[in-house]
C-alpha cells in the first residue's frame, strides 16, 4: 500500500472556510472569543480561522499559541530518545472569561488536548474551553471530543496522518500512510 | 536506573546543545512572565542540590528552577551535614543516589568533583562550579544574556579582566563563548593569569587593562581579599583598583559590562558602574534561574540510558 | 658493618633454562644457549636438573630499584615487606631499597634495625633501606648517620620532602665524606610549588588546577649540585621530571660533579594530557607528570647516560584515599610490578630504545647508584635472574595486583613483557602460573 491524499488543496481549503462559519454560528460577538494554536500545525491554522472569522462577522478574535511540550504526560518517556522542540507560546490577552477554541490540525488519543488545557489553565480561567481540528481519526484515549470538525477519517492505529499546511509546508493536503510494513 | 546525560563541562555541549538550551530559556522565560509560574513539566522528578561549598545565589537559583519545573528539590548542603564528621564526598555521592534522584546538583571546591560523582551515580550530575575548574551553567546564562540583550555572538568581542588564575567563570566562559563564535581574551596582572593560558584556551593575553578598548563586552572576574595583600598575588586592593579596577572613566560608549556576582564594591568594579542598568549584572543574575530551568529540562527530558554519556542527540527531525 | 640488604631464608635454586637468549650487556652476552643455575649460582652442568623451557623468552639480569615504598612502620594496610617485595619480584626485581617517609620516619637505630629484621623473615628479594638524613624528614637536625650506616642504611633520603636549608644540606655533605653513603635527593622548592597537585602548563590551567612548575625541580638541583661541587659530596637525583632539570644533571656531570639521576617508568611513558581524566589514582604524582617535551628530554637523558637508570618510586595508596577529587587526593602511584612492561612497551617497542640498554638502566646501573652489587649472568655470579616473555601481553590489573594497593598509572593498559620468573640472590621469588 502507498501513501494518498485523501483531502487536496481545495477540499482542505473548503474545509477550514466551514470550520471559520461554524465558529461564527455558535459565537455571536467574535471579540470575545480567543483561538489558540497547538503547535506546530495548530498555529497557522488557528491564524487562518482568525482571517476568515474576521472577513466573514467582521471582528477579528484574539490570536494566541501554545506549546504542550511542558505539560505532556511522557516527559522522558519517549523511546525514541529524541529531545523535544519547545515552541514558544504567547498568550497575550486575559484569557480570563473569555471562550478558548484550540486548534489543531489532527486529533488522535487527545493527550495533546489535555494537556493544552492544562497549559491554557495555568494562565487564567477562561469561560469555557472549544476545540477545533481539521480532521478526527479516533482512537481517542481521553474522554475528549472535537466541537469543531473539518473531517473525520477512519484510520487504523499504525497509520499515520499527515496533514502538510501551505505556511509550513509548501502546500495543502492531507495524507494517509499506511501501515509500516514489517523491517 | 540506566545512566542519565550530564553536564560537567562545557566540552560536553555543541553548539547545537547550546542552541537548543538557549531557546528552551526563552520558553521559560515566557513561563516567568505569567502570574503561575510554574510548569507541571517535572512532577515526580527528584533534584538533589549538593553544595558543599556554600553559596546562596546559586543554590537559591536552582532550588527555584526545580520547583518551578514542579520536581521535588532537596538541598543538602556541605556543612553541618555528615561531610563535617568526615564522609568522603564519594560515599556522599552514594548515600544520595541510593534515593534516586534524577538529578544531582553539585558544587565543590575541589575541580574533578563532578567526575568523580559521575562515577558514583546513575543520576544526571549537574556542575555548579567545582574549585577552579568550570561552571557551564554560568556560562550558559551569559551566552543567554548576551543574546538577548547585546545580540547574536559571531564576531562579538568579550575581554575577561582580572583573577582569570582562580575563575571557573572565565573557564567556562572561554570555551563557551568562543564555540558560539565570539572572539575572547583574558586582560589582568601576569601573577593571575596562567602563563599557558593563552595557549590552552586560544586566546589572547594583556596586562594593560586599555586594551579593553577593543571589546564589546567587559567581563569583570571577581578579586577575591584573600589573594591581595601581603604573599598575595598582587601588592594591594588599592593597586589592583588603580590598575585594573573598571569603572565608567575606563569604558567608551557602547560597551557593555558583565559579572557573574558578587561584586567588590571599588575593587574590580566601581560601585556606580554595578548599579548602573546599562549593566548586565542584574539580567545575568535574573537569567540564572530559566536558563538552569532549561538545563533540568533538557537533561530530563531525553530518557535515561538513550543517550551516550557525554554526547546531546540534536532535535527532533 | 651489618648486611645492607636482607631477604628470608630458601632453599637455592638449581635449574636449567633450555633455548633461552640469554642476555647481559655488562658481561657482553648475547646469545641462545642453555642457562644454567646450581644451588643459587650461575653455570656448572645441567645434568640432573628441573627443566624450564626457555625458547621464545629473554633471561637477562635481574631489575634493582633505589626507589620504593614499602609503607612500613606505620602503613602495614597499604603495603608490607611481604607484599611490596614480591610486587618486585614479580616486576623482575631481585632488590630494592625502601625510602624512611613511613610513619614513624627511619630516623633511628632502632627503627631501622627492626626493619631489616622484618626484611630478614618476610623479604621475597633481597631488601634495603634508606635512613632519613634529617630528623623525622623536618630539615632541620641531622640523623645519626655514622650509626645508621654502620647498622646497615643503604644511604640517606628525605624523599618526600626537600631538604630545603641550605646549610642542613652543605651539613650532611660534609658529614658524607667521613660515612661514604649516598645522598638520595627530592628535589623541589616546596614554596614554588606550595599548593600545586598537576604540571605546571596549558593542561593544569585549562582544567583549574594549582601548578607545579618544572623550575621548582630545576631550581633545587642546581642548588644541590653546586654545594656538592662545593662539598666533594655524592648526590643522587631522585624521580626526575623535567628537561631543565635534565639540563642541570648535565651540566653537573659536565663540571665533574658526583651527581647521578633516576626516571620513572610513568615519567617516561605518559605526560600531562593523561591529567585530563581527573583521575587520582592514576595521575597524580609528585613530581607530576610534565610536558611531551619533558618526556622527550627524559628519555634522551636515559639513553645518552644523563638519567643513570629507572627507578619505579612506588608508592602505594589505599583506594578510599585516593577516590577523592583530585586536588585532595595524596601523591604517588605504583609501579615495581609494571616497570619493565611499561618501559619495554612504551620504549623498546616503539623503537627509542635498544632492549640492552633498557636491561642495563634497570639493572646494573640502577645498583651502581646506591653501590649495591651489580647482577650478572656470568658463570659464577650469585642468581640474579629475571625471564621475561617479551611479547606476552598484560592488562594492568586483571589478574590484580601483587602490591597490596592498586593505584597504578597504567591501571587498565595493555602492556607488553610478561616476567616468568625471577630468581633473587640464587632464590626463586616468583614464578608466573
């Protein structure tokens, strides 16, 4: 089995455009509202939402970053023995009673999203905490569940998704690997 | 416990290394600008800070950057501990590594004390300045300091002034800085600077204090009253004041003036000139606490027995 | 006067060594032949004798060393007569002579009579002993050395320390004309090298370590060779380190003074890079190891005669002692088990040096300085005899040591020369298995 794309530039496009509507539906005054970026995908993602909620309801949300690496459940864990890259997170608004959206590009077993949490709680209390992703491939781990969803894509637990964003990556898509075989 | 990654001496760093301890400070540094600040990154870890020879600042800097990682921290100091009945360093080492700690801190009097903990403990040994010999720590929060504040160091000029003889800091500083790409020299009286130094370092040697005209930054080394004075390696404090000492008259504009604390007050540095803001001193000391922040993570974060002792892995791909 | 060297009782040796080069550079042999020992004396016939097979292996004159220590009184937990004299032998030493810094210092009659007892029960190899030249080593009152002499000293050292008034050495010079003994000498300034534990040099100040620096040495000689120019005295160099150094032997022997000079086999293998490890046990010593130009100096000065012979000044040290960080540890390594291999290795087989020369400097030289007698494999000489398996490798310490301490410069290498058997003073002392 090979790698394919099973969302192209323009569908993924589309979908994020659905995504900026959905938010705009459930958040009447969008300055209210803040959309923060997990990285790495998470950030441009979360940037673009911003640009379509503004041009779509004409008030543009707060704008914020975060990195889990701090707050992840396997520090020191990783047997790939690799160290990890810590992204910088800036959060300058209050986030106190405001309405988070996370973003992020997929969501897997939701150990990121917990921990996104946790790092978004420890800089204040916001009134209530929104999570968004370009595409749910289950084998959720945690009671965590997306209210934002561009796709959601049935995978087998050893695949791998990949979704390859324009600011990154050079281009838009998402990609399925398959299975690893044996070595 | 499989054997941990440790920091000895700054040879055990690349530049790759100390790049990614640099922004890993800046991460921390985002975590200080918050009202928590704490992160959850180390719950469960256990810091052993060994100070067998005192010091507060230090000590207080690590203690701190544990307990903002949320580790357990437990300080075990030199004196009035069991060393004072004669425990040898070594069984120390040994006593402390039968409660697992993930990392030991330590700071000695003597060069070679790191090492000969390492041979002792599974833990990651952490060198906070053992006799003359280094003190990477120190450094790191300097090579932090001086990007944030001065810019990157490729092609900066930093001129070590005064007791280079007995200064870890200049040490540790001079291999540092020059992987990083500065360019370093050590200025002070022939009697504190090691007639080989600079051959074993690389760098240049003055014993006229102007040639601190050349450099960007002015790195004032501490004179310690016990090495002045009679069978002391310079005549006076006032001598040594008078020739080496720096002050505002001796510095141009633009230069900038670095200390790694604490200061003699009109000995090596004037009293204005460590007040002054332009000064680096206060970040310096600021910087300490995320940069050992950094180190704690970054020594942890890799699990133990995955990596060559002595070796760092770079990023993650 | 009494006997200078003693050794316990054993039966003599009588055995043939079949096919072995036997080789003697004094006596001017060289050749593979049969050597034969009768009743603890070379030659006679081989008839009726055990065989060793000897083909493949080197007999040469058995090593002296003018310089160890055996820790006694007062250490017997790092070394004893028993121990340090069977760590010679197994190094190929058929005698040694032990230096007075033990605790209480051999400064009296009695002390070192007492010694030579001990030698006389436990020695494996003939063994002597140094008496201190002056009072519990301070410098300052001269000992006894008409009585020491005459109850058996093989000379006179303050290893350990200098002598460092001027006029307490000029003293015991003058007293040396009437009691004709060496002067063995350590030679330093103790205030320039106060407070150093490494050379003097780029390594010491890249690590942060106090230096000791080689003019320290340099600047004692100088001294010492001029007051026994002055004094018509005899001096002995002890461990010497450093090319300045060398260069004052040299010249000293150029004005004709009486002045010989000893190297060890750490000196002349390794140098101050080796600090870099930070390890005690191994590296630290005092005089410390120098410079690769120093070592150049000292092996040109043992092969042009300058530095007369090798001297191994082993100096045992318990673990504990010695796992401590490096500027707090004590001084000195040993090495009479490891002399040979660690010259021959580092010396003969990268081609410096000639074997012969190598056997003399460790052998009859290194008796000439202290007067003791010179081995030799002529026909009728005492059994003085040492078979070494010269390719044989050793690892330094895997099969442990025969010194009861362990800190070794060489701990861990992989040296060349394997000492099969030494016969000392027509007894075997040690026999590889």
């Amino acid at each position: 089995m090979r790698s394919k794309t099973v969302v192209d530039a323009d569908q993924v496009r589309r979908t994020i455009a659905r995504i900026a509507h959905e938010i705009v539906e459930r958040h009447a005054d969008p300055s209210t509202l803040a959309l923060v970026g997990i990285h790495t995908r998470g950030v441009p993602l979360a940037k673009r939402l911003a640009d379509l909620i503004e041009e779509f309801a004409g008030e543009r949300p707060a704008l914020g970053t975060v990195d889990i690496a701090l707050y992840r459940d396997d520090v020191g864990l990783n047997a790939r023995g690799a160290l990890p890259v810590v992204g910088d997170t800036d959060l300058e608004f209050d986030i106190g009673g405001r309405a988070v959206v996370l973003v992020d590009d997929v969501l897997f077993t939701g150990r990121t999203i917990r921990a996104a949490i946790d790092a978004v709680f420890d800089y204040g209390r916001p009134r209530m905490v929104q999570l968004a992703v370009l595409v749910d491939r289950g084998h959720r781990e945690l009671p965590i569940r997306p209210d934002y969803v561009g796709k959601n894509l049935p995978t087998a637990r050893t695949e791998r998704v990949r979704v390859r964003l324009a600011e990154i990556d050079g281009a838009d898509e998402v990609i399925l690997d398959p299975v690893p075989e044996e070595a | 416990m499989a054997r941990r990654r440790s920091l000895i001496s700054v040879t055990d760093l690349s530049r790759d290394d100390i790049e990614r301890v640099l922004a890993l400070g800046d991460r921390f540094a985002e975590v200080m600008d918050r009202d928590l600040k704490k992160v959850p990154t180390l719950r469960g870890r256990t810091v052993i800070n060994l100070f067998v020879e005192a010091s507060t600042r230090t000590a207080t800097s690590f203690e701190l950057a544990g307990k903002r990682l949320s580790a357990d921290v437990v300080n075990v100091k030199g004196s009035g501990s069991s060393m004072d009945k004669g425990e040898t360093l070594k069984d120390t080492v040994i006593t402390l590594s039968s409660y697992l700690p993930d990392v030991i801190v330590i700071r000695h009097a003597s060069a070679g004390a790191c090492r000969l903990a390492q041979r002792h403990s599974d833990a990651a040994i952490v060198n906070a300045g053992d006799g003359k010999g280094e003190h990477p720590t120190q450094t790191l929060l300097d090579l932090y300091t001086i990007r944030r504040e001065v810019g990157p160091l490729d092609g900066l000029h930093i001129a070590f002034v005064g007791d280079v003889a007995h200064s870890r800091v200049a040490r540790s500083g001079a291999v540092g800085f020059a992987l990083m790409g500065a360019k370093v020299s050590f200025i002070g009286p022939p009697t504190l600077i090691p007639r080989d130094a600079g051959r074993a370092f690389g760098v240049d040697v003055s014993h006229d204090v102007r040639d601190i005209a050349d450099a960007d930054i002015v790195y004032v080394l501490r004179m310690q009253l016990e090495r002045m004075g009679p069978g002391g390696f310079v005549p006076s404090l006032r001598e040594y004041a008078a020739t080496f000492g720096i002050n505002h008259a001796r510095l141009r504009e633009g230069q900038r003036v670095m200390h790694a604390g604490p200061v003699n007050r009109g000995v090596e540095i004037s009293g204005e000139l460590a007040d002054d803001p332009l000064a680096l001193i206060e970040r310096q000391a600021a910087n300490g606490m995320v940069v050992r922040m950094a180190v704690l993570y970054d020594l942890l974060a890799a699990p133990a027995g995955a990596v060559e002792l002595g070796q760092a892995l770079g990023a993650v791909a | 006067m009494a006997a200078r060297l003693a050794q316990r009782p054993g039966p003599r040796a009588s055995l043939v060594i079949r096919d072995v080069r036997v080789l003697d550079p004094v006596a001017g042999i060289d050749e593979v032949r049969d050597l034969v020992v009768r009743d603890g004396v070379v030659g006679g016939s081989p008839d009726g004798l055990d065989e060793i097979d000897g083909s493949g292996l080197v007999a040469v004159p058995g090593f002296v060393d003018p310089h160890v220590h055996l820790r006694v009184p007062g250490r017997e937990d790092l070394e004893t007569v028993a121990t340090g004299s069977l760590a010679g032998a197994a190094g190929g030493f058929v005698a040694i002579v032990a230096m007075p810094n033990t605790k209480p210092v051999v400064d009296n009659a009695a002390i070192i009579e007492s010694l030579l007892e001990q030698a006389a029960t436990d020695a494996v190899i003939p063994t002597g002993f140094y008496a201190a030249i002056t009072r519990g080593q301070k410098g300052a009152e001269l000992t006894e050395h008409a009585e020491l002499a005459q109850l058996g000293a093989v000379g006179f050292s303050d290893d350990g320390f200098p002598v460092s008034d001027a006029s307490v050495m000029r003293r015991a010079l003058q007293y040396q004309r009437m009691v004709g003994l060496p002067l063995v000498l350590h030679e330093e300034d103790a205030r320039l090298s106060a407070g150093g534990v490494a050379h003097e040099g780029p390594v010491a100040s890249r690590l942060g370590l106090a230096g000791i620096p080689a003019v320290s040495e340099a600047v004692a000689v100088a001294r010492d060779a001029a007051l026994a120019a002055f004094e018509d005295g005899r001096i002995h160099i002890c461990h010497v380190s450093a090319a300045a150094t060398v260069d004052e032997v040299r010249a000293a022997k150029a004005r004709g003074v009486s002045i010989t000079a000893e190297v060890s086999p750490h000196h002349l293998a390794l140098t101050d890079e080796a600090v870099a490890s930070l390890d005690p046990s191994r590296h630290k010593m005092n005089p410390p190891l120098r410079a690769e130009s120093d070592r150049q100096a000292l092996i040109a000065a043992l092969i042009d005669g300058t530095i007369d012979c090798v001297a191994t000044d082993h100096a045992p040290h318990a673990a504990d002692e010695k796992e401590v960080p490096f500027e707090e540890a004590p001084f000195g390594v040993i090495g009479l088990e490891t002399a040979f291999a660690a010259c021959h290795t580092h010396l003969v087989r990268t081609g410096l040096m000639p074997l012969e020369l190598l056997v003399r400097r460790m052998g009859a030289d290194a008796a000439r300085v202290v007067d003791l007698p010179q081995p030799s494999l002529a026909d009728g000489s005492p059994a003085d005899i040492a078979l070494i398996d010269l390719d044989a490798p050793v690892v330094v310490g895997g099969d442990g040591h025969r010194s009861k301490s362990s800190n070794s410069a060489f701990a861990g290498d992989e040296l060349f020369g394997r000492i099969r058997l030494t016969i000392a003073a027509g007894q075997i002392a040690w026999r590889d298995t």
